[in-house]
C-alpha cells in the first residue's frame, strides 16, 4: 500500500509541470476572452474552458504510460503495484476534474452567460439530464473510458504485437468511418454508451468498457521490459 501511494505521489510530482502549464495557459485564454466580451469586442460563443483544460486528463494517460514506469520500476515497484498505482492516480483526477467541470458549467449558464456563451460537454451530450449527481457520473464513466483506452493504446506501442494490435484498430476505426451504415451503427453505439439517458445502463457499459481497457493494458505491462 506504501508503494502504491508512492507511485501515486510520483505521478503528481510527473504530471504537476504539465497541469499548470495548461491551466495556466487557458486561464490567460480566457482572462483575455472574457475581457473582450465584458467589453462588447468579442461575443462569438467558445469552447468551455473546463472542457479544455480537462483534457489535461488524455495528456496524463499518454505521459504516465511513457514516462512514470520505468522510474518507479527503477525505484524498487512491482509492475503491479506500477499498475495500481497509475488506475488510482486517474480515478483520482477524473473525480477532481469532473467536480471541477460542474462548478465551472454552473458558472458558464448564470454568470458568463451574461457576456459570452460557451459549448460544454455536459450540455452537447446532454449529461446534465439528471442534475449535478448525474453529470460527476457520467464525466466520471466516461472521463474514465477515455483514459483507460489512450493508456492502453499508449502502452501497447511498447511491443511489437501492440504496435501490430493499435494498426489494426486504426485500420477497423478508419473503415467504419469511412461507410456510412457502419459509421451510423457505430455512432449509434457510442451514444448508447457515453450518453445513455439511462444512467445506471449507460454508467455500467462505459465501466465495464473501460475495465477491458485497463486489462487489455495489464497484459503489456506485466510483460514489458524496463
């Protein structure tokens, strides 16, 4: 347990330069933005500033995977607790950013609003169907599907039949766009997953999906070389 939360500490230290390099620059972005709407220069409707800076949480599945494991393997960590280590450090920071995301999408519809308007996740996909619990869940389910899948991607490319295996996933994505009956079914199906008006359902299939990522990305770090 100590050396889980040690790989979870490493994981801050690693990802913290990172964190305030992004909210930092959106929050230049937006002090900019919402001065020139204050003042009647620029009311075009912009993308959420929470939505941009929470995809800080796809740059931690990708830099984790290439940068935390053989520094903590260096250290004394099993793979194991390699692995834990990283599921707690995004379960962690999906939670924070999907509570952060509510505050800010409650400060974009009654204060912003009177300046500017913005495009949030939460209203595109409409997770705010079932108040403020729903949106932490369905930000949570999803945030967390779209970790576990760039993680393992990353991850994959680490051996020869991960480079071979995410090939093959490009090749099937690519052809599923391509075709508009399958692209219809597959849209079909990721709406029946990331924006299922039954919560429950649509919470179950997201997490059910993001723990065959996480296990499909076990199956490379037990075996990757340091």
């Amino acid at each position: 347990m100590t050396r889980i939360r040690g790989v979870v500490i490493g994981a801050y230290s690693l990802l913290k330069p990172y964190l305030f390099i992004i909210v930092g620059l959106e929050g230049l972005h937006f002090l900019i933005n919402s001065i020139l709407g204050m003042s009647g220069l620029n009311q075009n409707p912009e993308v959420s500033a929470g939505n941009i800076v929470t995809s800080f949480l796809i740059i931690m599945a990708i830099i984790l995977p290439i940068f935390l494991f053989k520094r903590i393997l260096n250290l004394g960590a099993s793979r194991g607790e390699y692995y834990i280590g990283s599921i707690v450090t995004y379960i962690l920071f999906t939670a924070v950013f999907s509570l952060f995301n509510i505050v800010w999408y409650s400060l974009e519809i009654n204060v912003f609003v009177n300046y500017k308007n913005y495009f949030n996740i939460i209203e595109i996909l409409n997770w705010n169907q079932h108040g403020k619990w729903g949106m932490f869940v369905y930000q949570f389910a999803d945030y967390l599907l779209a970790i576990s899948f760039f993680s393992f991607i990353v991850t994959s490319l680490k051996s020869k039949l991960g480079i071979v295996l995410s090939l093959i996933i490009a090749g099937v994505l690519s052809s599923i766009l391509s075709i508009k009956a399958l692209r219809t079914v597959f849209v079909e199906g990721l709406a029946a997953v990331i924006m299922n008006p039954n919560i429950v359902v649509g919470t179950l299939l997201t997490l059910v999906a993001a723990s065959f990522f996480f296990v499909m990305g076990w199956n490379f770090i037990s075996k990757r070389e340091i």
